[in-house]
C-alpha cells in the first residue's frame, strides 16, 4: 500500500509549526525544507514546504499562501496518550497559543485540531458495563483537558 503523509496548507508558517510540532514530541525531527527559488522572486528563499516526523508519523507543511479555506475540526488529529502526564504535556504544549475545546479536542496556534486521548478513556467506553460507560462519557462531556482520575471516579472504578 502507497504511505500517506498528511499534508498542511499553511500561508508563510509551514517552518515555524514544523519546529513548534517538533519540539513537543520525543521522536521527532524536521526531515528537509524544499525553499522557492527565483522562479518566484517574491518568495525566493522563503520555505515552499516542510517535512517533518512525529513518531512515526510523517507530515508535510505547504506555504501556498492566503486561501479562502482555513483548517477546521472537520479534520483532526488524535493523540493516544499512556498516561496523565502525557495527556498533560501534549495539552499544555499544544493550547500554549492555542484554544481549548470541550471532550479533549483543541486548537493549536495554527489553528490545526487535536484529540488528546487518555487510552483509558477508550478502555471506559468499551466497558462492558453500559452504567460505568455511560457515567465516564457523560464525565468527559463536562472536560476539557481530559482528567482519567475523574473519568474512573464517574466510571466508579475507583473509591471516591
């Protein structure tokens, strides 16, 4: 099967969020810079696109320049996080300039939408008691960053 790599249409900020995206991942590097040449005085020099690795997940960053679209939730990207801490790291590192939205989802700087996802939290909705399902969806609901401690104490699998 031919690899997929996302591709962002950004105006002129391809570089500056593939350094920002970069930063925030443990295993991530930029992968190269293709720049206009003359072929575009008014832009020469400046980056064209960005290539860029988070995970193992590639990305490419496109300086096509002001459209009349822009990114939206209509796509998003979900970020599967372990733990607390990194449910914490990727939500801070990445409202940092950004905005907050309700069940877990954001806005970064760019304006691009993320889904920081606890693990747990798919554990709870997949339980296979439809009262601890329901109770930890409704607590999500009422998030923003989402909390595992208060989804499990919703859920009731742990003593309040």
């Amino acid at each position: 099967m031919p690899k997929q790599i996302p591709c962002l249409w950004f105006d002129t900020e391809a570089e500056e969020a593939a350094r920002f995206y970069t930063s925030i991942w443990p295993d991530a590097e930029i992968l190269g810079t293709l720049r206009y040449g003359a072929e575009n005085p008014e832009r020469e020099g400046q980056a064209l696109t960005v290539s860029w690795r988070l995970g193992e997940t590639e990305y490419v960053g496109l300086n096509g320049g002001p459209q009349d679209w822009s990114f939206s939730e209509a796509i998003s990207f979900q970020i599967l996080c372990a733990d607390q801490d990194e449910v914490d790291h990727y939500w801070n590192r990445l409202t940092d300039g950004g905005e907050e939205a309700p069940c877990g989802w954001l806005k970064d700087r760019f304006g691009v939408s993320w889904q920081v996802v606890p693990v747990r939290l798919l554990e709870l909705q997949a339980d296979p008691d439809p009262d601890r399902r329901q109770r930890a969806v409704q607590e999500m609901f009422t998030m923003r960053k989402i909390v595992i401690a208060d989804l499990e104490r919703a859920a009731g699998s742990v003593s309040a």
